[in-house]
C-alpha cells in the first residue's frame, strides 16, 4: 500500500519538528517496493506512490516542495525490508 498509517505519520512529525526549527535542512526520500524481475515497472510505480504520499505529508505540514527530493527504486532494495521510504534529512 502506499497510503501512510497513523503510525507512519507519528514518525514523520518528528522530522517536520526538525524542518521546521532549521530552514538549511533538505528532505531525501528513497522510496522501495517488492518485486521480481517480472514486475519491475509495477515495483517502481508502487515506490514513486509511496514517495508521493509521504511528499504529500511534509507539504500538508508546510515544508516546501523544493526541499524534498524523491527517489523511486522500485525492486532495486539494497538490504532490510522491501516495503518502505527512507526519509534521510541533509543540510543544504
């Protein structure tokens, strides 16, 4: 699923606190689905959608679109779960 659970959103607000408090912090989402060989482009399309909606959430919560930066990786899952997005918070 790509839609963020309450606990998901708990977890982003720390983040947003952070945004908040310091304007040189940029947002980096890697964004991940599970997925064969076979279903590639159904992987990457669930990863940018999952992106998207935590994108979605750091804008609803008044952090500008141009501090975030969104990677959709599809299958291509380095190690731990393939159902996720990292949020990684960089200073400009």
């Amino acid at each position: 699923s790509f839609k963020l659970s309450a606990d998901a959103e708990s977890l982003l607000k720390a983040s947003v606190g952070e945004l908040v408090s310091n304007p040189a912090l940029r947002v980096q989402l890697r964004a991940y689905a599970a997925g064969d060989k076979n279903s590639e482009s159904q992987a990457r399309r669930l990863s940018l959608s999952r992106a998207l909606a935590v994108r979605s959430y750091f804008v609803n919560q008044g952090i500008q679109a141009t501090r975030i930066d969104v990677r959709a990786l599809g299958n291509n899952v380095p190690d731990g779960s393939p159902d996720r997005v990292d949020v990684s918070l960089v200073a400009r």
